[in-house]
C-alpha cells in the first residue's frame, strides 16, 4: 500500500471510531438530560404550573425522539447498553416510543391545564424509566 493510501485508511478508521464515541456519548449524555428534565418536570407539575410544565414537557419527548437515533448498530454494546437493545429492537424501540408518547402526553394536558392528566402522563413516563433499565441496561 503506498503512503496516501495508507493516511487515507487510518482517516477513514479514526472517523468511523469517533462516530460511534459519538453516538454512544450523546446517548449517555441526552439521558442524563432526561433525567434532570422529568425531575424539574415534576416538580412543575405539583407547583401546577402548567405553562412552565408545558414547555418542559416538550423538550423531553424532542430528546427522546433524539434518543432513538442514537443507537447505530455499529455502537452495540458499547456504554452500558446491552446488546439486546439491538437483538430485540421492536421491543427497545418502542418503549423509547411508549415514553415519548407520555411526554406528549403530558405536554398536551399541561397545555389544556388539565393537572390530573399532566401528572398521570407524569407518572407513566417515571414509571417507564425502571424496567427498560432492569432489562436493557447493564449494572455497571
Ligand atoms: C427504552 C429503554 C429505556 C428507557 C425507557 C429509559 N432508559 Fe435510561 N438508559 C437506557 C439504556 C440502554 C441506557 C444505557 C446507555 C448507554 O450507556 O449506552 C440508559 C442510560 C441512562 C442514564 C445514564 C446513566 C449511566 O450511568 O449510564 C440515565 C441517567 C438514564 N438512563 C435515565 C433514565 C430515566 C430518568 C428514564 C425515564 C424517564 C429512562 N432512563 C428511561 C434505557 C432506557
């Protein structure tokens, strides 16, 4: 292999190394995100904000809609997500959905200022969180 072709290659390997850093970085990230986001969500919901609720609220579903493209097929197994996230897809995919939806949910009540319905959406989200991670994610 001569010289260029040789830079060329490793470029190419130093690219798609990071791309998939990357995704699996992002993906840790966003759910750190999600996770500090449904704790003030909550704590809007009780205060009966629902204009603040409102707008938090759609922020998690547009980070969790972001979630589901982070998980390439070339990131498996990689952080702490199992490989059966990709093994059983259909079913990964759509508990991220389950919650996206109960963050719309929850967006549309606080919308409507429907407080019972906001914090039932609530609820489902936070209750979603527990067994995705028992079966999906690893203890460390
Ligand atoms: C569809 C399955 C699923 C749902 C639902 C889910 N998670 Fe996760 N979560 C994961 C997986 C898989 C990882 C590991 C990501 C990685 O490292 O690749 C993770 C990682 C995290 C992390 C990063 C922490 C760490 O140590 O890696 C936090 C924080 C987190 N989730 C919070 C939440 C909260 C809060 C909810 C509910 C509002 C939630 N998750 C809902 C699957 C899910």
């Amino acid at each position: 292999m001569n010289r260029i072709a040789l830079t060329l290659a490793l470029m190419v390997v130093a690219l798609a190394v990071r791309a998939e850093q990357s995704a699996t970085d992002a993906r840790q990230a966003l759910f750190e995100q999600v996770e500090d986001g449904a704790e003030m969500l909550e704590k809007m919901i009780n205060r009966r904000n629902m204009a603040e609720s409102a707008e938090q609220a759609k922020e998690l579903f547009l980070k969790v809609e972001t979630l589901k493209t982070l998980f390439p097929e070339d990131s498996r197994g990689e952080g702490r997500s199992r490989e059966k996230v990709w093994d059983n897809w259909t079913d990964f995919s759509s508990r991220l959905t389950a919650l996206e939806t109960a963050y719309q949910d929850a967006y549309q009540a606080a919308s409507d200022s429907n407080f019972g319905l906001a914090k039932s959406a609530f609820e489902a989200a936070d209750s979603s969180c527990r067994s995705c991670h028992m079966k999906y994610r690893s203890l460390w």
